[in-house]
C-alpha cells in the first residue's frame, strides 16, 4: 500500500491528487499557509502541479497574525 506523510503522520493513498486537492480535502486556508514538499518550500504556483507519490512528505505552517 502506498502513503505519504503530512507534517510526520503517515497518510495511506487510495487515489491520486495534488497538492491542492490535498488542502482542500483537510479544508485548509490557502491564503495562511506555506507548503514544505520534500524539504523543499513548494511556490503556491505549483500547488496545483504537484501531484503527490508515495513517501512524499508534505509540511504545513500556517501564518498567525497577533498583536
């Protein structure tokens, strides 16, 4: 079986999306978030590009605003 890791929990695949279609899914603010694929800082304009293999690992940060 294949999986995938989102900020280092196994994530087992039962079909193929993007990265995107990933945050959509966790229902995800796209406009607060940084996405680290493969240790890499993956630019937004790939988001949507990138479709998501087995052991790939996929980190999240969101952006918080305080004061």
């Amino acid at each position: 079986m294949e999986y995938f890791y989102v900020n280092d929990k196994k994530i087992f695949l039962d079909q193929v999306f993007t990265v995107t279609d990933l945050l959509v899914f966790l229902n995800l603010n796209i406009d607060l978030i940084v996405i680290e694929y493969n240790k890499i800082i993956l630019p937004k304009s790939l988001w949507k590009l990138t479709m998501i293999k087995n052991n790939d690992e996929v980190e999240f940060v969101t952006i918080v605003g305080g004061g």
